[in-house]
C-alpha cells in the first residue's frame, strides 16, 4: 500500500480541465470562429485601395460584403478544424480551452455549423456578388480544408497554402470590382505573405525549441535556419517586386508635386526592416499582434499609406 501510495504521488498528474466559460453555445461558436483573425480579412480592400477605387459607390458597397463572405469562409474551416482536432486539443495545454475541446461547443454542431456556413457563403456569394468571387471562395474553402486534413503535414507546401490564403484576400476585392491586377501587386503580396508566414514559423520554432512537436508537429522537421532563409528570401523578392510596381507608372505621365509611388518605397522598406525585427528576435508569432501594437510600425504603415494616396490622388 505505501509503493502505491509513493506511485500514486510520482505519477504525473493531468492538469484539471478548465470548466467552459459563460455565454453558452453561440459563444462558443463564435469563439471556435476566432475573431481575433478576422482582421486579415481586411486585405480584401489592397486592390482595390492600390487602384485607387476604394471609396467609389461600387467599392463602398461591395466590399463590406466580400469581408463578410471570406470571414464566414475562413470560420467554415476553423470550425471544421477544431471539431476534427477535437481530441488531440484536450491533451494539449493551451488548445483544451478551446470550445469545442472543452466541450462548450459539441463536436457535431461545429460541423454543422462549418457545413452551413461553407454551403451558404459562396452561394451567397454568387447571387449578390460575381461568379470569379463564389469560385474564389470555394477553391479557398476546399485548399484550406485539405490543409485542415493533410496538407499542414507536407513540408514546404504547409507553408504555401497559408501564403495563398493570404493572396486570396488581396485578389477577391480586384475580382469583386473588375479591377486588373498588376504582376506585381500579385508578386509583392505573395512574398510579402510568405514572409509573414515564414517568420511566424521561424518564431515558433524558436519560442518553442525542444518541444516545437507538442504544439505543431512539421515544426520538428523544419530547422530555425531554414524557417530564417525563407523569411529572408521572401522579404528581399517583395521589395523587389514592389519596386518594380512603383516604377511601373501605366502609361500615365507623372504631374504631381513629388513622384509620391516611387517615394513609397522608402516606407515600405521601413516597414519590413520594422517587422523583420521582430521575425529575427523569434517574437512574430502572432503577426496581428505586431502590426497592431507596435506604434514606430504602424507609423511607418500611414506614412506609406498617406504617400500612396497622394500618388493616387496624383497631388
């Protein structure tokens, strides 16, 4: 009795669950579908801003729409994803609090939930909006379910998907206003999501060394060298690509004050010396987080944003 009584007592002990918290089962829905990162939804308004578009009639009223479309896409997925990790999140210590592991939101709700919610967005979609914007939403709610399934578990494409979904929102608001879009937009946002992307990987591999398999298992097959290679790699091709997008003047003669496109790009290399601060201490892991709490970047961000207004505006 006393071995057992000592077993008893050098057994590791599971941590006690947390009990759900209060609000019920619409709040945890809304919860599972993490409004937190709706605010990378907000790219949808890049082509059109970049054509200088965004505040026409057609603009102000589709837009807000298309926000809506991709957000209840991109909660269909996280939905769906939680309900199908649902088991391995409760033995993990941070993931169990989520509803669906934590019980607050059932298992078979929240694939209802993210069924309706894939089903309804892009036929909502097709009659309010255009067919290029309901096939769009549906190649990105089937990559990123695939994702969901096996793709995160493929080296290296992992890391391609996610960067598409962020190229997804920056080409759905073109594609809602019939509005071109440049080689280059599609080249500076691609590596610039990619090095986003990469950071965010390279910053967990970091925080997380020696356990990195507990939280994301490819991270055990990725080396922080590598991770660091492609942030770099990235960076320097989206500021080369954007570059080339300042210089790129359409056809159209310059006869503002200052040439303001080609003065942005001081700002936009700013910007990503700025974050790549951060990509290199290892503390880019919530990208939202960085954009939105560091005050010399988001001071970067409206000089840039005030600059390219006024090559818009062509002052």
């Amino acid at each position: 009795m006393a071995d057992a009584a000592v077993l008893r007592q050098r057994a590791p002990q599971r941590p006690a669950p947390r009990p759900p918290r209060a609000g019920g089962l619409l709040a945890g829905l809304v919860r599972t579908a993490r409004p937190k990162q709706w605010v990378k939804n907000v790219l949808v308004v890049a082509a059109p801003a970049a054509a200088g578009e965004l505040f026409t009639a057609p603009a102000l009223t589709r837009l807000p729409l298309v926000f809506a479309l991709f957000t209840a896409c991109a909660a269909a997925v996280y939905l769906v994803n939680d309900a199908r990790d649902a088991d391995a999140d409760r033995a993990h210590p941070v993931k169990r609090h989520r509803p669906v592991a934590a019980g607050q939101v059932p298992v078979p709700v929240a694939y209802a939930a993210g069924a309706a919610l894939g089903v309804l967005a892009p036929a909502a979609a097709l009659w309010l909006c255009t067919p290029a914007v309901a096939a769009l939403l549906t190649a990105y709610l089937g990559m990123q379910l695939a994702y969901c399934v096996t793709l995160k578990h493929v080296l290296v494409v992992d890391l391609a998907v996610v960067t598409t979904g962020f190229l997804m929102r920056a080409v759905i608001g073109g594609l809602a206003l019939g509005i071109p879009l440049s080689r280059w937009f599609l080249i500076t946002t691609g590596f610039g999501a990619l090095f986003m992307v990469a950071a965010k990987r390279y910053s967990e591999a970091v925080q997380m060394a020696g356990t990195a398999g507990a939280t994301r298992a490819l991270l055990t097959e990725y080396t922080p060298g590598y991770l660091r290679f492609v942030w770099q790699l990235a960076a320097g091709v989206a500021v080369l690509g954007y570059c080339l997008w300042a210089l790129e003047e359409g056809g159209l003669p310059h006869t503002g004050l200052l040439p303001w496109r080609q003065l942005s790009v001081v700002a936009f290399v700013l910007a990503v010396l700025r974050y790549a601060v951060f990509a290199d201490r290892g503390t880019a892991g919530e990208p939202e987080d960085v954009v939105l709490r560091d005050r010399a970047l988001a001071l970067i961000g409206l000089v840039w944003a005030a600059m390219y207004a006024a090559a818009v505006a062509n002052w």
